[in-house]
C-alpha cells in the first residue's frame, strides 16, 4: 500500500519496561475508557470492540489450497465465501496489554490511528521485515494511517506517551468484514526462525 511503501524505517530497540513486562494496571484514565466502551480483551492481547459489521453479505471470491488452507502459496482452487462488506473495530494497546500479537489476516486491513503511539512490525512471506512507528509526528516520520496487505504478519507494541496516558488508540477497517476463519496467528518461534533466521527470530520472539 501507498501508506507504507516508503514510510520510514524505525529500529525495534529501547522497549518500554511495560513492553518488558506488562503493568499489573491499566492507566485510570484508560481503564475509564476500557469501561465506558465496553472494551473486551482481544485473544492478539490488547484491547478492543466490534463498532460496526456491515448488514449486506458478499460471496467474496477467495484462492484455497486443496487443504482448504488460505496460504498464498500452492492456491489450487477459487470458491465463494459468505463474508459481510466490511466491520470496524477499536483496538487499544494499554501498559497492562502493551502488546498485539504476530498474527496475519487474509484480507488488507485500513488502520487509522486515535489516539497515542505504537510501533508496527511486519514479515512479509519473503522475510522481509518493515517496521515503523504510528502517530501524529510526521514531521519524525510517524503515521496516522497504514494499510497492511493481506498474508502479511503484523505484531504492533506500545509506545510510552503522555498525549494519550501511554496508550494506542486505532480504528480498524477490514473488507470483507472480519471472521475468524481469515485470522492466523504465528504459529510459534519455529516459523518465525524459518521466516527470519535465528538472529532476526531471537529480536523479534517477544511479538509472539
Ligand atoms: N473478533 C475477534 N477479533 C476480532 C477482530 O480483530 N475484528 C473483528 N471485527 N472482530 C473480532
């Protein structure tokens, strides 16, 4: 996507201690806000809620393996998947939840950020990784809006900040709507080795 072609390249280095280890708390003012929206714990970490799924439903053409796998690699076959036109989401990252787990959807999601500070780290089915920091310094390379390609991994981490109590406040958009059959986690340090090699995989294990 245009969002991230050539967005600038951030270290993964200096984590937060709450990145380290997690607070026991979320930040009262977050808490408030975890409460007032009826946020819920997300299975990635974080925290979040559906705020809209649309209502029409699409057969969404979808490339499969003969597994019925939805890898890239190998598609063998097209079929049709009820799936609706589209969902959002808010999704927060809090110190007591600091991380979003190295996960992958089928579909290209719209991220655009609320409210705080967070880093991205994508590996792409190459082993390539990008990694960038979301926020409202531009002028220090930050952005406000990513989109990140379907089949690609995406972990994000919290980026301590006073503007938003040390938060990371996004809205997600995803088409079609979002379901769990779309969703892949990481399945562990292994595929991240065979993805990166040892040295890359050993800096990047705490994303899964
Ligand atoms: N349910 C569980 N996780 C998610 C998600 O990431 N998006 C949506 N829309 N629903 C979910």
């Amino acid at each position: 996507s245009a969002t991230i072609d050539s967005v600038r390249e951030y270290p993964i280095d200096n984590l937060a201690s709450f990145v380290q280890v997690p607070a026991s708390e979320p930040p009262t003012k977050l808490k408030e806000l975890i409460d007032t929206w009826g946020l819920i714990k997300h299975g990635e970490g974080g925290y979040f809620k559906e705020t809209d799924r649309s209502p029409f439903v699409m057969d969404a053409p979808t490339k499969i393996t003969k597994k019925g796998s939805w890898e890239e690699e190998e598609t063998t076959k097209l079929v049709l998947l009820k799936r609706n036109y589209s969902t959002l989401i808010y999704y927060l990252l809090t110190p007591d939840s600091p991380i979003g787990k190295m996960h992958k959807n089928r579909n290209r999601i719209i991220h655009i950020l609320q409210r705080g500070k967070g880093q991205y780290v994508l590996i792409y089915p190459n082993g390539q990784v990008k990694s960038f920091r979301v926020g409202f310094d531009y002028a220090n390379g930050e952005v406000s809006q990513w989109v990140v390609p379907g089949g690609v991994y995406k972990a994000s981490f919290l980026v301590p900040n006073e503007e938003f109590h040390n938060g990371l406040l996004i809205s997600e958009v995803v088409v079609p709507g979002f379901d769990f059959e779309d969703h892949l986690f990481m399945s562990g340090y292994d595929e991240m080795v065979n993805l990166l090699g040892e040295e890359k995989a050993a800096s990047l294990k705490f994303l899964l």
